[in-house]
C-alpha cells in the first residue's frame, strides 16, 4: 500500500510542477505497485514493435491505444479497482493491430459493431481516438451518419473513452446509420482543439468514403448538447441536421451574471465570449434543421429556450422536444422521437444541392464560411455582422445574386464543390449592382470607403482575415510549434516566470488537450517550420533568436525597461507582452509571444469558462505570481484593428 501512496503522491506533485492542482482529468490512485510493473512492461515491448513499423498514418489506430495507457500510467488516471484490466485490454488490441499493421492489414476500415480508431492531428501530431458504431445494415462506403458529441466526464480519458466504446454502444441506433463518436480533445466543451477535433473526424471518414458528406447529422447530450449548439452555429454546412440535447448556449445567462458582475470583467473578456456564444450567430441556425431535447425538470432546459427566444426574434420556430418527468436524461418516447425527426431530416431528398438562400451572423472571421458565401473582411472584429444571400440558381446556372451586409467589407462568392460559374453573374449588393464578370472559380467583392466593387481582397495588404485574425488561442487550433529558448533572458524574474509557463502551458496541454507539444529550441528553427507552424516563442530577445528576428516587426516594443504598445507604456523590468501577430517571416501563420492557453486550470470547473481569457495583446505583471486563473496581473490588454495595427 505504501508504494500505491508514494507513486501517487508523485504524480501529484509532477502536476503541481506543471501548473498546480488538476480538476479535469483528477489524480488518481487505484493502481498498485504490481500492476504499475506489469502494464509498464507490456506496454514498453509494444511500443518497441510499434516503433518498427513503417511510419503511416494507419499507426494511429495502433498508437492511440498505446498513448491512452501511456498516459494513464504517467498521469495518473486509474480510477477505479478494475481499471488495470481496461488498460491490459487496450494493450492486447494494440498488439493485434501492431501485427495487422506489419501485414499491410487495415481490417478496422471495414469492420461492423464497435470500432475504435485513431488519427493523427495535425495541430500537434498526436494520436487521438475515435470511435464508430456501424450497424450490419449501413452501406460499406457513403453511409448516412450521425456525429454523437459526449457529455462531460472528468475521468473520461482516453483510456476510459476506448474501453467504453470497445463495450459499449450508444442510446440511439437509428438503421442504416454509423454512429462517430469523436473524442474531442476529451473535457473541452468542443472548443478550441476540441472543436477541430470533431472537424478531422468527420474529414477522414469523409476521404476514407466511410461517411457521407451531405447525410451528415450532428448530435450530443449535455456537455456535448452545448458542443452541438456549437458546431451547429459555427459550421453548419457540413451538417444535414443538427440535435442538440440539454447543454449550454451563452456565458452570461448559464453563469447567473448580473450587470454588475459584468461590469467588473475584463471588456475584452466579455467581447470574447462572442467567440463561443451561440445566441449572436443565431441566424446560422437558420440554414439547417435543429432538433432539440430536453428533460421536463432538467435545469439545462433553458438552453434550448434561451434559443427559442433567439429563433422567435428571426420570425423562425425551434423544434423543441420535452421528456416528460425526466431530469438531465432521455426520456424512453421522447428519445424515439428525437430519432426519428433526425432521420427524416437526415435521408430526406433535396431540392438543390444546397440552399439558396443563406442567412450569416458572426463576431470573427474564424466561423465565416457558409456554402457559397466565404466572408473574408469585417469592418471590426467582436461586433456583430451580417449577410443575407439569395442566389437564383445553383452554380454553374446561377446568374444573379441579391446580398445585404452589416460591418462585412469583404466576401468571395465560390462553389464548395468546384464549379466554375458559368457567365456573367449579376451581383447587388447593399443596392449597389455591379457586374460579376465572366465564368470563374469565384466572385470577390470588397467595400472601400463606403463603396463595393468586384476585386481582390484587399491586394494582399496585412489584414485580418479567416485563420489570420486572433486572438491568441486560436493560434493553437492549427499546427503549431513550442519554440523555447537558449539562453536565459536578461532579468532573473522574466526566466524564472518563462520557465514556470512553458512547464504550465504544456503539462496542461498534456492534460487537458490529451498530446505533446512539438518543441524545438529557437536555434534549431527551420525554414520547414517557418512554413509550416505557429510559432509559439518563449523567452525575450535576448533568450530565444527567433524572437529577436521579429519583435522588431510587431507593434510591440519590449526592453529590460518595460514593454510599449502603440502609445501606451508599461514601465518596470517585471512587465512581459503576450500577443498573438502575422508572423514577420511568413505572414500566412502566426506568432504568439510568452503564451499557451489563455483559459487555465480554474476555466475547467465548467465548461461554460473554457473560453479565451486575453485578446489580441496583453501585458503581464509578473510581480503578481502566475495562478490557476491567469498568468499574472494583466496590466492592459487589447485587440489589434483590422489591418493589425493598435487601436488609438
């Protein structure tokens, strides 16, 4: 027993090192000494076989096996008497798939049932897991699906998601349909890395031809209720239907906060919560089908009637289940109904391929694509925006085009499935008509001083656009590269808080994010890198040369005296910026300065908090120590304009 509690008090001081107490996932300690020695070796042969394979991406369906016990062992996440047999179980399959893999054998591409897969995601190159419920009766290929989002479990690992799924099937079983069932990054409230999480999954089943693209539904309960809210409202193209169940859809009205509560936040905190709200994009909503459920006496009702109210005030109604008697569950009819209704939306035949007519509402350009609309400019970021479209044909027939716009000054009209418009296209737009020219692969439209005309964007001048447009954590919802120092910096206390956040920033990832950062030392940086990452660069100039390449190019200035924004100045040696910018060396990927995830350990008691805590730039007074809530005292932070320069 002794050696249970050593071992245990080990791996909670290693997460205290990496950022303090975890709460999502916990420590813990049902694993003895004997058990510990025996999956380590069992796990330490596979991983040699496994390193001998050929390097493809079909070893994820290995590897994340592999990963899943890995972790558990090193982070501490067995839970429960009987959770050593779920890790021993994984392990016999990674070793059938390692020998399948060494035979050139895939046999879980087409297998029935339960199957468990892996990926590898090309934010960090980890393996993650997924899982997928394929009835006898679906086609082997193009087969109707439904997305299934999970709810939230603090214990639910990858570990404990893989062996659950490898058992264990899901409430609905609708004929002919695989159930996905993607990990989303595990306990994220399918934000961030979560989000794009769901958005591989579906992509790969979609190359693999697994799936179908356009009878795709997308679905969840609970936590991943308040997921299909959210990739409903944010990509809701790629969903044939979407049912939410029970969930979260705002910041405020789920946090009980009054107006003076309000008022003493941060004003860029609460202009981020446009990120993830899903009232302000309401009218994406309107494209699709929604189904939504909840229990009579859940609590978590008022999600789905907050959005009845959003949907009233567009003249639409929201189809709005209730489970007789039932709290946070399905209740038995109810659940027979919410299949049903998701069915016939799903199979049901389509007059055109897509819709017509199309409503968009946005905050950021980081959810802009719509169909045939891609809107690529706002006239500010964290205010709200609007296009209504209505084509009169689908492309390559199309020959007129009615737009309406609010704070858009760029779009590119521009077929998802690749036809060229096949002539002219008569384009009004804010009552303006313009000519839309000849066939092409796309019409781009751009608004100067108060006028539209078709054109480029801008001409390539530094602007925000989607995937270029802050603020810094969405930096890591793409590929991106920890680039540490050296060097030490110039001031002791400026190392030793880089040092403490880059343990943090990635331990957390670790945990919570379930994958390694990719880490090179800024003197081994390469033009590969430059190309193909965000960089992530830690330290001052003085500790890291990529940084001392290109803060001279940012609109921050940062010396031993203190850091200037614009025409603001932070005086003292213990001020260090955080930002996120076009990187200098190659303005079609970013770089952040001194940061990771801006929501910290504290943001996971709810996921309702695991929003963006800092803007486009900050200040940080590392006189005030780093805690679970914040990297120190935020002296001033704000949001670059749309060309990337400082607000006055």
């Amino acid at each position: 027993m002794r050696s249970v509690i050593v071992f245990a008090a080990l791996i909670a001081a290693a997460a205290a090192g990496e950022g303090g107490k975890r709460i999502a996932p916990p420590v813990g300690t049902k694993l003895s000494a004997g058990e510990r020695a025996a999956l380590t070796a069992t796990l330490d042969g596979l991983v040699t076989e496994f390193q001998a394979l050929p390097k493809k991406g079909a070893n994820a369906n290995a590897e994340v096996l592999l990963k899943a016990v890995r972790y558990a062992l090193e982070l501490g996440e067995f839970y429960k008497a009987g959770d050593e047999a779920k890790a021993r179980l994984l392990l016999g399959e990674a070793g059938r798939r390692i020998k399948a893999l060494r035979a050139g054998e895939a046999p879980w591409l087409t297998a029935r049932g339960l199957v468990v897969r892996g990926y590898y995601s090309p934010i960090d190159g980890s393996a993650q897991p997924f899982a997928l419920e394929v009835p006898d009766d679906a086609p082997a290929t193009g087969a109707p699906a439904w997305i299934w989002l999970h709810g939230r479990g603090d214990t639910s690992t990858d570990l404990h998601f893989l062996h659950e799924h490898m058992l264990k099937p899901g409430q609905f079983h609708p004929k002919g349909t695989v159930i996905v069932h993607p990990f989303g990054r595990f306990c994220t409230g399918y934000k961030n890395a979560g989000e794009q999480d769901v958005l591989d999954v579906r992509g790969l089943l979609v190359r693999e031809k697994r799936i179908d693209p356009e009878r795709t539904a997308l679905a969840g309960f609970s936590m991943g209720g308040a997921g299909a809210w959210l990739l409903g409202a944010h990509y809701t193209d790629r969903w044939a239907v979407v049912h939410t169940g029970a969930g979260f859809v705002d910041v405020r009205r789920y946090r009980n906060l009054n107006d003076v509560e309000v008022a003493k936040l941060p004003s860029w905190e609460v202009a981020l919560w446009g990120q993830n709200d899903v009232p302000v994009a309401v009218r994406n909503l309107l494209n699709v089908p929604v189904i939504s459920y909840s229990g009579e006496k859940d609590k978590q009702r008022a999600s789905a009637e907050i959005m009845a109210e959003e949907f009233q005030k567009q003249g639409a109604a929201l189809t709005h289940l209730i489970g007789p008697g039932v709290e946070h569950k399905y209740e038995t009819a109810a659940r027979g109904e919410v299949e049903k209704l998701v069915q016939e939306s799903l199979l049901r035949e389509r007059a055109t391929p897509y819709p017509l007519r199309l409503s968009w509402q946005g905050r950021t350009l980081d959810y802009a694509r719509l169909h045939w609309l891609h809107v690529t400019g706002l006239g500010e970021h964290w205010q709200e925006a609007r296009v209504d479209a209505k084509m009169d044909a689908v492309i390559p027939a199309a020959s007129a085009v009615t737009i309406t716009t609010a704070n858009v000054t760029s779009l590119r009209l521009e077929s998802q499935r690749g036809e060229n418009f096949g002539g002219k296209l008569a384009v009004t737009i804010d009552g303006q008509q313009l000519d839309g020219g000849g066939s092409g692969k796309a019409v781009l439209l751009v608004k100067r001083e108060g006028m539209w005309r078709i054109g480029p964007d801008h001409e390539g001048s530094l602007r925000k656009r989607p995937g270029l447009q802050g603020p810094i954590d969405d930096a890591f919802t793409a590929p991106f590269l920890w680039v540490v120092p050296d060097k030490a910096c110039a001031d002791a206390k400026v190392q030793a808080w880089v040092e403490e956040e880059m343990k943090y920033g990635s331990g957390r990832w670790r945990w919570l994010m379930r994958g390694d950062v990719r880490t090179r030392k800024a003197s081994e940086v390469t033009a590969a890198d430059i190309r193909d990452y965000h960089l992530i660069l830690w330290g001052d100039a003085e500790a890291n040369a990529v940084t001392a390449k290109v803060l001279p190019q940012l609109p921050v200035r940062w010396d031993g005296s203190g850091v200037k924004v614009g025409s603001r100045t932070f005086d003292g040696a213990t001020m260090v910026p955080v930002c996120i910018y076009p990187n200098p060396l190659n303005p079609a990927r970013y770089v952040v300065l001194n940061s990771g995830l801006t929501f910290r350990e504290a943001h996971s008691s709810t996921n309702s908090l695991q929003n963006p805590k800092l803007p486009d730039w900050a200040v940080i007074d590392i006189a005030t120590a780093p805690n679970d809530e914040a990297p120190g005292k935020t002296a001033g932070a704000g949001f670059f304009d749309e060309a990337w320069q400082v607000k006055p």
